[in-house]
C-alpha cells in the first residue's frame, strides 16, 4: 500500500528531501510518500494543537505497517503520552530533527487522506491512547484532593 497515487504532487519539499537539505524542507511545502520499492523510514510532522495531534495520532501504525521506520516529531507535552501508546514509533522534539535521516516525510493531519480513510473507517475508534500508570494516579489525587 505505498501510495503512488500523490506522485503527481511532488514538490519542492520532496526534491529538497532527497537533497539532503532536510531543515530547509520542514514548513516549505507538503510531502508525499513515493514508491521506492524498498521500505522508507518515514518522518511524520505534527503541525496542529495538541488536541489534533491527540485525534490524528491513531492513524500512526498505519504508517507504521508499510514503513521501514516511523518517527514523529510532536509537542514535548505530548511525547511520553503518545511515546507509551504507540512503542513502536519513535518520538522527537523539533530540535531532534536534524539527527534524524528520512525518505519521505508527511504532515500527521494528512495521514487520512494517505490511506484514503473516511468517517465510516477511522482507525482505532476505541482506546488507543495509554497512560503511565503513574499519571492516571498522580492526576486521580490531584482531582480527589481538589474536590473536598
């Protein structure tokens, strides 16, 4: 499923990717992924709030099952969080990036309409978000202490 369909869309982002002028490329344009015949590591960038970063994140091991690799730049205020959800993607601040090397890379917002999902087939409509156990307690006693 690597979506040779958005090859028509290639742009200045792409072109500066596969230059090798990575932080030139973040913020200039959409990215698309390519068939490579090969499996790319793959770059998702959060560019929204937290909460659509927290909506749009369930669509990350879709990305996760056709890639090489996934890492996901994300707000610092949300990496453990989603770090404890999702063990098999890398998370990392936005001054990571540079240390990091990619084949592609696409914006998260955009990953619904990468693997064509609709209303009626949102991944993970159930839970898909988990906790550090020390949280939820952390935050039950802060709320419980409050309430008196």
């Amino acid at each position: 499923m690597i979506l040779t369909r958005f090859t028509d869309f290639l742009n200045v982002g792409t072109v500066t990717l596969s230059s090798s002028s990575f932080p030139m490329a973040v913020g200039t344009s959409e990215y698309v992924w390519v068939s490579t015949g090969r499996d790319p590591n793959i770059l998702i960038c959060c560019e929204q709030g937290l909460g659509d970063t927290i909506q749009f994140c369930r669509y990350l091991p879709l990305a996760a099952e056709i890639a090489k690799s996934v890492v996901c730049c994300v707000p610092d205020t949300l990496r453990d969080l989603l770090q404890n959800s999702f063990p098999s993607i890398k998370f990392i601040s936005r001054q990571e990036l540079g240390n990091e090397k990619f084949d592609a890379c696409e914006y998260l917002l955009n990953l619904p309409l990468v693997f064509g999902s609709g209303l009626d087939d949102i991944p993970y409509a159930g839970r898909y978000l988990k906790p550090q156990r020390e949280r939820i307690e952390l935050f039950r006693d802060k709320f419980n202490s409050s309430s008196g």
